[in-house]
C-alpha cells in the first residue's frame, strides 16, 4: 500500500511538472508572438514614415560643413581671384530709388527653391553677404530633379535671418522644390519687382532699390553634376572651373553692395578684389 502512494505522488508530481512546462511554453510562445507583431508594427509604421517623406526633402550630404566654409573664406581668396566679367556686374535701375530697411540699403532676393539658376547664385550671395554679417537659419536643399541642371547643391533662403551693422537682406523663397507656393512676395517687395522685372524671371536681386541682376551671374555649366564638397574646393580654388566664375561674382556682389554702405566695412570694401571689381560698377 505504502509502495502504490509513492508511485502515485510520483505520478501526480511528473504530471504537475508536465503541466508546468506545458504553461511555460504557453507563455514563450505568447510573448513571441507579441513581440513579432510589435516589431511588424515598427516595420509598417517606419515604411510609412520614409514613404510619406517630404519629396523637398532631398538626400544630400555635405551642406552644412560646404556652407560654414563659404562664409568663412579668407579675404586672401577674394584678392587673388579673376576680374569679374561685365556681365557679372548689377545694372542700374533707371528711376529707381533707394530700398532701406532700419535705415539700411537693403538686398532683395527673389527667387525659388526648386530653380536651378537660384541655386548657384545662392552660392555667391551668401559668400558676399557673409564679408558684411552673419546668417542663421539657412537650410541645405537641392534644386529641382526634373529641371536643367537637376539636383544643384544649395541653400534656401526659407528661415534665413541675416544680422549686420550696415547692410540690410530680405529674401522671398516664391516655391519649394516641387513648385509648391512657399513664400508670397508683397508689399514694396512686390512692387519692385514688378516694375523692374516685368517677365518675372527668377533668381532676381535688387540691390538698395537702384541696382539688380536677372539670372544667374554664375557659369551654370560649371555647377554641373557637382556635388557639395566639389563646388566649395572649387569655390576656394580661384584657378578651378568654379573658382573662375563664383568667386569673381563675390568681388562684384561685394562691390555693389560697398557702393551702397559707405564703404563700411573698410576692411572689405578697400580690399583688392573688390577695388579692382568696383570699376565695373554701373553708377
């Protein structure tokens, strides 16, 4: 009798056991199965995310360390770039008048994100702009996929802020890459425009109301197929393809710009490549 109670809490305790083990896999199977939906979740939520991505965000890389470089070139690179050429140089706006702004003469850009020629002039503007102040809030981007030139390295002007203690900027981003309305041009901004740009062709840049340049004052075909590094080595070599056309542009935008504030800053406005830029100079 005593042998046949053994064997049966033996058998009750092997069942228990089995019974246990059988919970156990239970539970393992449940916390995979959870854990699978949880990660198939992520997957779908995540494949949403990349495919819902704005398409004016593009895949670039080397905008940030391209742009503190450009507003930081050394007065150096400015005197021993070419002569600017003559078509480079702002025309005079016949009755035109001075654009301020806090008792500034005030730079006007209008332009697009998504068109290519405004993606090179940036590339100038900033490097000029920079000689005189400092920007925030300027975004790397790229210009159109579907426009000549496509997919041109850049900077928007969208959030920009420009601080200076002698010039003033003001910039009107009028579309997104994807010609999308983005910024609205009014006021004497648009007034401007319209009667000294009547066709409406953009990148358009008025500087202090009584000169502006239409177009891209910049060779496009350089520009061609660069990327962010390329076209700043480029920009910081005056004997490269680049070098030959954007930097001369900095000298005549500086130029221009020093007409305008007095020739303040010294340093920059007596400097040699913006003296020997300035005898172009539409007065």
């Amino acid at each position: 009798m005593a042998r046949s109670n053994r064997a049966e809490t033996a058998a009750r305790a092997a069942q228990l056991r089995a019974e246990a083990a059988r919970k156990d896999r239970q539970r393992r199977q449940v916390v995979a199965a959870a854990v699978a939906v949880v990660v198939v979740v992520i997957a779908v939520v995540v494949g949403i995310a990349i495919s819902n991505r704005p398409a004016d965000t593009p895949a670039a890389s080397g905008g940030a360390a391209a742009l503190q470089k450009l507003e930081t070139l050394p007065p150096s690179l400015f005197d021993s770039a070419p002569a600017p050429a003559p078509s480079q140089a702002p025309v005079k706006l016949q009755g035109g008048t001075a654009l301020t702004q806090d008792g500034k003469p005030k730079v006007l850009y209008v332009g697009a994100e998504f068109c290519p020629f405004c993606a090179m002039e940036r590339w100038a503007l900033i490097g000029a702009l920079s000689r005189f102040g400092t920007f925030t809030g300027i975004t790397e981007t790229t210009s159109s996929s579907s426009d000549v030139h496509p997919d041109t390295p850049t900077f928007s002007f969208k959030d920009a802020k420009f601080t200076s203690n002698v010039v003033a900027f003001e910039a009107v981003e009028t579309q997104d890459r994807n010609n999308k309305p983005l910024q609205t041009l009014e006021g004497e901004n648009l007034a401007l425009f319209k009667k000294f740009n009547p066709e409406g062709g953009i990148p358009w840049i008025s500087y202090g109301g009584t000169h502006s340049t239409s177009g891209a004052t910049v060779d496009a075909n350089v520009f061609e197929g660069k990327t962010y590094d390329q076209i700043i080595a480029g920009i910081s070599d005056p004997k490269s393809d680049i070098g030959k056309t954007v930097t001369p542009a900095i000298n005549m935008i500086t130029a221009q710009i020093c007409s305008q504030t007095k020739n303040q800053p010294a340093n920059v406005c007596t400097s040699q490549g913006v003296v020997a830029a300035s005898v172009l100079l539409k007065r």
